[in-house]
C-alpha cells in the first residue's frame, strides 16, 4: 500500500464560481479542492493549514470510516478541537474501500463557503470491477449562495429567523451561470472564465463511467444527461444492483456511479442538467456540457436544458429510493435481528423562541469539550450524561399535523451503543410548523455504512413495519433521504470504536440542530493524540 501525502493552505479568496464574485474557502487557490485519488488500503496524509484568519477550521472525509483513527474523522466538536487560525494540523487516515466519497469541512457552515471535493478509492491493481467501462470521469454537484455564510449562520441563529433561502446557482465540478443582468457590474461578469461551463468531451460509441457526488448544502437534485439513459452500478461505494434511469435522484451526502454511451447522435452537443427536487425550485437549472469528439467543445445544445422531473412528485423519489438494491454478487447480509430500535421524530421546534430542528423534542447542541475527548479523559461534567430519548409517542402523534407542544429541549446528550451491537435507526418524518409541509432530509452516518432495511410513507409502526425489512438485498450507505411524510429504516453494527455523529446533511438543518451522536467502545481505544485537543475541559491535557 502507498501513502499520498499533501499539503493544503485553507484560505478565503474573491471567487466567481457562478459568475458572481464571493468570498469562497479555496483549498490551494481552489474550489472545489483536489481530487483525492487512492489505492485501496493506501494511507492519506493531509498536513492542513489554517489560513482563514479569523476562522476555526476542521475537515470530515465523508464515507471514510476511519477504523482505528476515529480522532481524524474532522467533526470538531465531536471528534477533535478545531484547528485554530495559523495552526497546521496533520489528518492521516486508511481508505479501506474503493468507491467515491468526499471530503468537506466540518465546522459551522463552512462547506457552503466552497470547502469540499472528491475521494477516489481504486480496487487493488489486477482487480477488475464488475462492470466495464473505457472512462472514469467524476462530477461534484453543490448548490451556491451570494450571501456570506455568517449572514446565513446569523439568520438561522436570531430570534428574527431568518431562513437561507433558495440557492442562487447549481454548480457542476465547481461551476454555475447567475444572469448578471440585474447586478451592479465588476461584482458580476458573466465571461468571467471562472464560470465557463464544464465540459465532458466524449468519443461515440464508449462507455463512460460517471462518479457523481452531491455536497449541495440544501437542495436535493436531479441529474440528466439529455438523451442518454443512465445505469446505476455504485451507491456511497457499493455495488447496486444495475437498473437504468433516464435521470437520478440525488441527496446531499450521496454519492453514485452510473454508466452512459455515447450513443446518441455525434453531430451535435447534448447538456448535462441538474435540477431542484423535494423543495419548491426558485433556482435556475444547473448546466454543463457533454461533447461529443469533434464537435468545438463549447458549442452549445440545440435545443433547451432538460427541466427533470416534477419537483414534489415524492413517489418518483420513493421507487428510485426502492430500486436501490445490493449487486447480487456482492451482498454483506445484514444481521436478521437487532439489539436495539431508536426510532427518531423529526421534527421542527422552537427552543426558548429559537427555531430549531429536533429528534425526539431534543435539539442537537455541540459541546465545548469534543466527546471523544470527554468519554475517554473521563471529563463527564463536558456533556449531559442522561440517555436522550429512544422514541417518540408514537402511537398518538399525529405526523401529519402541525406539532401541539412546539417547544423543545437543547441537549449535548448522546447515544451510548453496545460495542458490536446491532442498532436499528428508524426516522420518522413528520409536518413541520407549517401546515401541509414535510421536507426531505439526507441523513448521514459517521464511521459507519448502514443497511438500508426500507421505507414507507405514513407512520412507522414497530409491529408492522419490521416485518416487511428487506433483509434479502438491502444496499449499504452512508446517506440516506428520509421522505417528507416517511421513514427509512437503517441497521448498523456499532463495531468501529470512537464518537460517530449521526445528522440531517443539509447544512443548515445540522446548525440547527438536526443531528445526534453514538458512542462505542471507546474503552477499547488507545491514547489519544494530543493534536487533537486544546479546547474546552482539554486544555490542560494538551501538552507540547
Ligand atoms: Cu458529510 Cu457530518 O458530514
Ligand atoms: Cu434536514
């Protein structure tokens, strides 16, 4: 195995990624930051410098499991202090499956400020993949603001709420078009290279494989490639049981691969097309485009980006959900019996006038100490030591109405697990706290894959529901969307030792609290690196 060492300045600068000229997080001058491409079982090595200034920093490799290292895992807060402005700080870390993931940052709502990017993890040397392709290309889609994200930050976090809105662009690998139209000039420049659109040169007659990754940090899409029908081989670094689509849902979190021919038509251009779903789209349709060899690179479509889908059609999200199967060659079978149900309410509330997302009536708070710190050093006064709760009152809760009692409780309480107990997850959604509204959620699991044991529209019901688990082909994830109105079904096996946050990926639902955190076997961990401390109760353990 090889080990991949870099080195990454992290720094503001002026960027244009949708022609509109921001303050954006550049990882070495750039947005989205470097691809990272490894082998299987090979180390990474990131020395991380903290030049923003004014600003803590910490990086989450997203779909890494981090076995062994559970302290580089990047969740300040939860699994280290932040690094500090001017610190360097040194993740090293195994990837351990092939498959595509990603990397952002972890700390307030920096991902939105355009910290983020790819992981390539290859199968060995000589293993072949299961499927055939002749190109490896790779797509990182995310949604864009022109607003700082302090002023988003603030806005969540008044009394006066103050929602961040719609996306003003879809980017595609890093690049969007805003019409300039109705902005001051010098601010907006709609030639400004730095927004031309991504271009994917294609030759007729191969095949490409095409990674996509979704960062976005509100907005679920649907991506397109227009006339080509699309084939769904890998989900969060699985193998999926093959099944075509003209067009693919996507949640924050996720990733996939799909195969395409270029088998259409060579004499003209054809757009990639990426648009909103699951929220009412106030954003234009996010483009980029596929070449076909030799036509100019740049030329554009003849005809008009495709639209996708109906935005709320939620049983055309559901099927795509369902169809998600494991290969039947490459099925981990799950556990057929649990040790434990945590069955989590989502829903919003308000917290002492404040709005808030909450499970079960609990809103997620980070504590100052990091828990991993706190559990392992003994420093228990460092978070509320009561179990939250592992359900809700189910049986007279009405998902579909405006909750009664909107208050709840903030609370650094966590979920203690069972080292190498099975765990079931199930997420109910419910209205939120406005009539005949339900949203999607993109649910991700630090540290772990989970099965995905199944979905349903309506009520969970613990009598009913477990009996129609698939626990045949379930597909493992990191990501999974929770439905307006439904619940998904998750099992685990809590067998990686550590602190492992669990929270809704849609940035501003986690700062609003959308999230728990379990904890395993952190008896069974060595001493933990000193790097990783310095704030809250750690100070004192921090020696140099
Ligand atoms: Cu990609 Cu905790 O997130
Ligand atoms: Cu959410």
């Amino acid at each position: 195995a090889n080990t991949h060492h870099q080195k990454w300045e992290v720094a503001y600068e002026f960027r244009s990624p949708d022609c509109f000229q921001k303050l954006a997080i550049t990882i070495n001058g750039r947005t989205p930051g470097p691809t990272i491409v490894a082998g299987q079982g090979d180390t990474i090595v990131i020395d991380v410098k903290n030049r923003l200034l004014t600003e803590n920093l910490a990086i989450h490799w997203h779909g890494i499991r981090q076995i062994g290292t559970p302290w580089y895992d990047g969740t300040e807060g939860v699994t280290q202090c932040p690094i500090v402005p001017g610190e360097t700080f040194t993740y090293r870390f195994v990837v351990d499956r092939p498959g595509t993931y990603m990397y952002h940052a972890h700390y307030g709502m920096q991902r939105s400020a355009g910290l983020y990017g790819l992981i390539q993890v290859l199968p060995p040397a000589g293993m072949a993949e299961l499927f055939t392709y002749d190109y490896d290309r790779s797509i990182i889609l995310n949604d864009w603001w022109h607003k700082s994200t302090y002023e988003q930050a603030v806005g969540l976090s008044s009394k006066d709420f103050t929602f961040v809105g719609e996306p003003q662009s879809l980017l595609i690998n890093g690049r969007g078009k805003f019409n300039c139209s109705n902005v001051r000039s010098g601010v907006c420049n709609e030639t400004n290279p730095e927004c031309l659109p991504y271009v994917l040169t294609v030759v007729s007659g191969k095949t490409y494989r095409l990674r996509i990754a979704s960062i976005t940090s509100l907005s679920a899409l649907n991506f397109e490639i227009e006339g080509h029908n699309l084939t769904v081989v890998e989900a969060d670094g699985y193998h999926v049981k093959p099944f075509v689509v003209k067009n693919l849902n996507i949640y924050s979190g996720e990733t996939y691969s799909v195969l395409f021919k270029a088998d259409q038509d060579p004499s003209h251009n054809y757009w990639f097309a990426v648009n909103v779903v699951s929220r009412k789209p106030n954003t234009p349709t996010g483009t980029a485009i596929l070449n076909y060899y030799p036509n100019p690179p740049r030329r554009l479509p003849p005809t008009m980006p495709p639209y996708g889908p109906l935005w709320n059609d939620t049983m055309y999200q559901l099927n795509q959900s369902n169809a998600i199967r494991s290969h039947p060659d490459y099925i981990h079978p799950p556990p057929l019996t649990s040790d434990r149900m945590i069955l989590l309410l989502n829903t919003q509330n308000f917290v002492d006038g404040y709005l808030k997302w909450a499970l079960n009536n609990v809103t997620f708070t980070l504590p100052h100490t990091p828990y991993l710190i706190a559990l392992k050093e003994k420093l228990f006064h460092g978070f509320d030591q009561r179990p939250p709760p592992e359900t809700y009152d189910y049986k007279n809760y009405d998902i579909y109405a405006i909750q009664k009692n909107q208050n709840a409780t903030a609370s650094t309480s966590i979920y203690r697990l069972g080292f190498n107990s099975t765990v079931d997850v199930i997420l109910q959604n419910a209205n939120t706290k406005n009539p005949n509204n339900s949203e999607t959620h993109p649910w991700h699991l630090h540290g772990h894959d989970f099965w995905v044991l199944g979905y349903g529209i309506g009520k969970f019901d613990p009598e009913i529901d477990p009996k129609r688990y698939n626990l045949v082909d379930p597909i493992k994830k990191n990501t999974v969307a929770l439905h307006p109105y439904g619940w998904t079904a998750l099992r685990f096996q809590a067998d990686n030792p550590g602190v492992w946050a669990f929270h809704c990926h849609i940035e501003s639902h986690f700062a609003m609290g959308m999230g728990v955190v379990f904890e395993e076997g952190v008896d069974k961990l060595g001493k933990l690196p000193t790097d990783i401390m310095g704030c809250g109760d750690s100070k004192y353990l921090k020696r140099p």
